[in-house]
C-alpha cells in the first residue's frame, strides 16, 4: 500500500515496518496486524506489541493524505498511472512523487 510520508526516506520506512513485525512474531501476535483486533484494546498482549501495532497503525494513517493526493493508495494503480504519463511529466516523477513511500505488509 502507499502512504505519504516524506519525512521518512524509503529505507527508513522499510526498516521501522520490518522491526514492528519482527516483534509482532517475537510475541506471538503478528495476526494482529489486521484491522479491528480488540485484543490490544484489552491489553491483553505485551506493551513491545502494542507498540509495534501502534506505529504500524500511525503509518496506515498516512494513507488518506496519498489517497487525497493521488487518488488511489495502490501501488498498481500508480503504476498504471505513471505508464501513461507524457515525457515531460514522467521526467519530473521524482519531484512529484517525492512523500509517496510504499508501505510493506509484513506477510512472508
């Protein structure tokens, strides 16, 4: 998934979402990655989950301000987008998409 978040490079991104999952499957509860879980309401997992869950939960916040921007939050869909872009507005890409970041999953 996309989200905006320029003040973060791409690397940083995929190395903070990396070690959110790391200590989700270090306590046993990486299914709660999925939207809506009650347990961590509850308190009923380790605070270092909790933890992780909550900055995974602050990046997916960041996806309305991507979605606003480019209208979709789908990587295809940029994609899509960028194929059919002229040569001078794909050249500037880079200026363009520059607090564009894809989000990584964390499923295996």
């Amino acid at each position: 998934m996309l989200i905006w978040l320029p003040e973060l490079t791409q690397a940083a991104l995929i190395a903070l979402v990396r070690e959110c999952h790391a200590r989700l499957r270090h306590c046993g509860v990486q299914h709660l990655t999925e939207r809506g879980s009650t347990a961590v309401l509850h308190g009923s997992v380790p605070i270092e989950a909790r933890e992780a869950l909550a900055a995974i939960a602050a990046f997916r916040s960041r996806i309305a301000e991507v979605e606003a921007r480019l209208g979709s939050s789908s990587p295809k869909a940029l994609a899509q987008a960028m194929s059919r872009l002229n040569g001078k507005v794909y050249a500037d890409r880079a200026r363009r998409l520059h607090g564009v970041r894809l989000m990584p999953l964390g499923h295996p």
